[in-house]
C-alpha cells in the first residue's frame, strides 16, 4: 500500500543511502528529469546538478540533514537532455530505532511558474530603464527589444499612433528577415486597427482565418496587445495555435508598462513646454516694464523740486513696482506644482499672519486634530499671506478663520465680503476694489491652486463676509 501510494504520487520522491546514493524514484521524477529509474539508480542526485548553486550551498544542504533536521529550498537542476528545470525540494531524514538510515527527498516542480515570474522582474526592470528614454521612438525600440530578449518573440512589431494610422517603429531583425517591412494601418483596418480601436487584446491561431490582402509570410499566430491610446504591439510565431494564456498575461504587462512610460514622457514634454512659455512671459513682463521704470526713477531724482508731481510719480513708481513683482509672482505661480510634502495647515498659517500686518484683527484655526495636506509648502505660504492680506486691506475683517474641509481647506472673515455678482470675477488679473490696489493678489491665490490641482471657489461666510474653499479637482 505505501509503495503503491509512492508510485502514483504526483512529486518525484527520491530515496537514498547517507551517503546520498540513490536507492528508490518514483514515476514522476522519471517524468520530470526524463531519466529512468534504471539510469539513476546507484547514481547521486549529482547527476542532476546545474552549476547554477555553488559549493557553499550544497555544503549548508548536507549539513541541515546531517544533524538530522529537514532541508528546504529551491533547486536548479538540468534534465537528462540538458534543459534546465527548477523545484521545490524537501529532504528529511529516515529515522530507524532512533538512528538516522538515509533520507527521502519530495520535489515539486516549478519551473513555469519560476520563468514567468522571472520575466515580470526582467520586465518591470526594462521599464525602469525605459524610463530613461528621450522620446517615443526609443521607447518603442525598448519595448521591441524587451519583448524578444525577455519575453522570448524575436518575431514583434511596435506601432504607435500618428494621426489616424499605426504606423510601425519598431520592426526586430527576425521579422525584417521573415516577412520583410510591415505596412502602417488606418484604424479602420486589420486587426492592427480593430484592436487599437477596442482596447482588448487577440489572438490569431492561424493567418488563414484572416480575409485581407496583407503578407505574413512563414508566420501564422500572431498575438496583438494594445499600448492605451498610444499603440500596438504584435507578436508573430511561426507555427499555429503558438500562444498561451501566459504568453498574452506577460505581453499584456508589458504594454501597461509601456503606457506608464509614454504617459510620463508626455507629461514632462507638456512641463517642458509649459515652464519655457512661463519663463518666457515673465521674461518678456520684466523687460517691458523695468525699462520704462528705470526711466521714471531717473526723472524722478532730476523732479524733486516739484513736490506734488514728485509724490503723483512716487506713487506710480511703487504701483509699477508692485504691479511687476505681481505679474512675475503669477506668471512663476501658475507653473505646476512638481514636489510636495505633508504641510501642517495650522502651524503654517500662524505663521503667515506673524508676517502680515494685521492690526485689530485675528486669527482662528478650527481644528481639534491634525490639520495636514499634501502641498507645496512655499507656495501655500503666497496663498495665506495673499489673502489675509486681502481680508484685513480689503475686507476690514476683525476675525479670519482657517480650517479644514473633508476633500480640502478654507480661509474665510467676517469683513465687508464680496457681493454676489461680482464673486466669479474676483479671480480675473486685475479685479480690484481699491483705487490702488494691483489687483493680482487673487489672481496669483488661482494659480497657486490650480498648480496643486485644486478647485478655488468663493462664498459668503457665516458672518457675511469672504470665504474661500480649496478642493482637490476631481481632474487632476
């Protein structure tokens, strides 16, 4: 009955002297090291080695089992015909009146399961070097190269889109050789386009299937996987009916990568582009209105003798300087928030009112726990300061509040407020209520938030007067 139970275990089982001769296998180790009992028996499971594990390895095995405790570990062996193979293997001592008399050994092969997880680190390895990549066409190269050296489809094809065609960037060596240059496609044809167009990866077991007037040459399986809206990969193999259900999971990996890839270096083209056209504009402000002010300071000190025109001049000199320190703050504001960090709310705002001049008026934090949000913690700083400035000057508010709101924050007071129908200007450059006033302090408050992705909205507050909700965009 034991033996009986042995012989029809689904693991190898291996039994042998101390000396590690074989004595025993079962039918499932001949299955999976394709030698027969005949050919091991009298043998040493050294016939097995791979060289993959070194001397210290195999030093730690015999020693576990020779103090007479089981061993565990994963083993890379080669089979009769020289392909590699990996199990899970168990050896424990066989014990008789106390005394250890051999051990046996239980293996569990693993090796699809060892190769595809394999390939996922090598794949997401890939993708961390193709996230050093300058443009798309090098990422398409990356991923072509990735899906033959990795994968193991040296016959693959990366197209991505331009316009309303897939045209192909990246064609392997193999592929060239087999079936020659591979045509763009509209996304109204192939199945190129139909998986472009659907989102869903397919399979073709056999081009014959296929009704259109393309050549595949010697290839008959091909396996199209879709990059997001960026492109498709196709993979060809030369017999039909090539591809498994793992083969799909592991191109389907690499496509998501690859889409992360190409979102990010869209995302730094669309910064690059952004921060130079900001750079560029503040550039532009502060030479158009630092040299017409380098000009009125000059008359200005040759005017001092005329004191009313002197002080109408000073004046407009501060207005201008102010006006050209808003613009700039603005213009440097609105560039996209790229680093932020935890910000204690409650802490950064007693400070900013420390530096706001604030007579006869307040502050409150409502806030019985900790008051954080994830921003930059400079530019909140601008924001504060802009508007209780904006409350004290403006508002002639006694009381400013700050708390948090379940997807945000808000600051509001209980000055004169801001009448309904003016309130969706507010944020506009240049809306003011005061006869000197720049009317960009708000302005730079809307930058400052949408920056961070934030919706800015205004209300009345409880006491009548200005209340400003910061809330995460639901876009961003």
């Amino acid at each position: 009955m034991f033996k009986e139970a042995v012989d029809n275990a689904g693991h190898g089982i291996v039994f042998t002297r101390l000396d590690g001769t074989i004595e025993y296998v079962n039918p499932a180790f001949e299955e999976t090291t394709g030698y027969d009992a005949s050919e091991v028996i009298g043998e040493t499971p050294s016939i097995l080695k791979s060289g993959v594990h070194g001397a210290e390895f195999y030093s730690d095995l015999w020693g576990t089992i020779t103090d007479g405790e089981v061993w565990e570990g994963v083993l890379h062996n080669v089979r009769k015909n020289g392909d590699p193979y990996v199990i899970e293997q168990t050896i424990s001592p066989i014990r008789h009146e106390g005394q250890t008399v051999g051990y046996v050994a239980v293996n569990n092969e693993i090796t699809d399961m060892w190769e595809r997880e394999r390939k996922i680190e090598a794949l997401h390895e890939a993708t961390r070097e193709l996230l050093d990549s300058e443009n798309f066409d090098d990422v398409a190269s990356g991923v072509g190269i990735a899906t033959d050296a990795i994968l193991d489809f040296p016959i693959n094809v990366v197209r991505l889109r331009n316009g309303d065609r897939l045209e192909p960037v990246h064609v392997d060596e193999e592929t060239l050789e087999l079936i020659g240059d591979r045509p763009a496609y509209h996304f109204d044809e192939s199945p190129v386009g139909e998986v472009f167009k659907t989102g869903e990866p397919r399979i073709y077991e056999d081009v014959e299937e296929l009704d259109d007037d393309y050549d595949r040459g010697p290839v008959h399986s091909w396996l199209y996987v879709p990059i997001g809206s960026y492109g498709v990969i196709s993979v060809g193999q030369t017999q039909p009916n090539s591809f498994t259900e793992t083969d799909v999971k592991l191109v389907e990996i690499l496509a998501t990568n690859a889409e992360t890839v190409f979102r990010s270096l869209e995302h730094e083209q669309e910064l690059a582009r952004e921060n130079e056209r900001l750079e560029q504009f503040a550039k532009t402000v502060s030479h158009d209105l630092r040299n017409p002010l380098n000009v009125a300071e000059g008359t200005l000190e040759q005017m001092r003798e005329f004191t009313e025109q002197l002080d109408r001049m000073t004046r407009a000199h501060q207005r201008m300087e102010e006006v050209i320190e808003g613009v700039l703050t603005l213009a440097r504001q609105g560039q996209r928030v790229e680093e932020t960090e935890i910000v204690d709310m409650s802490k950064l705002a007693s400070d900013c009112w420390s530096h706001v001049s604030t007579p006869g008026a307040a502050l409150a934090v409502e806030s019985n726990d900790e008051f954080l949000v994830e921003a930059d913690e400079t530019r909140c700083k601008h924001l504060f300061e802009n508007l209780f400035r904006n409350a004290i000057t403006h508002g002639n508010a006694t009381m400013v509040t700050v708390g948090p709101l379940e997807d945000g924050f808000f600051v509001e007071d209980d000055g004169t407020g801001i009448p309904a129908d003016e309130r969706a200007a507010v944020f506009d450059t240049g809306y003011t209520t005061a006869t000197y006033g720049t009317g960009l302090g708000l302005s730079i408050v809307r930058e400052i938030a949408e920056a961070h992705g934030w919706e800015a909205s205004l209300t009345e507050s409880d006491e009548g007067g200005a209340r400003f909700e910061f809330r995460r965009s639901r876009a961003y």
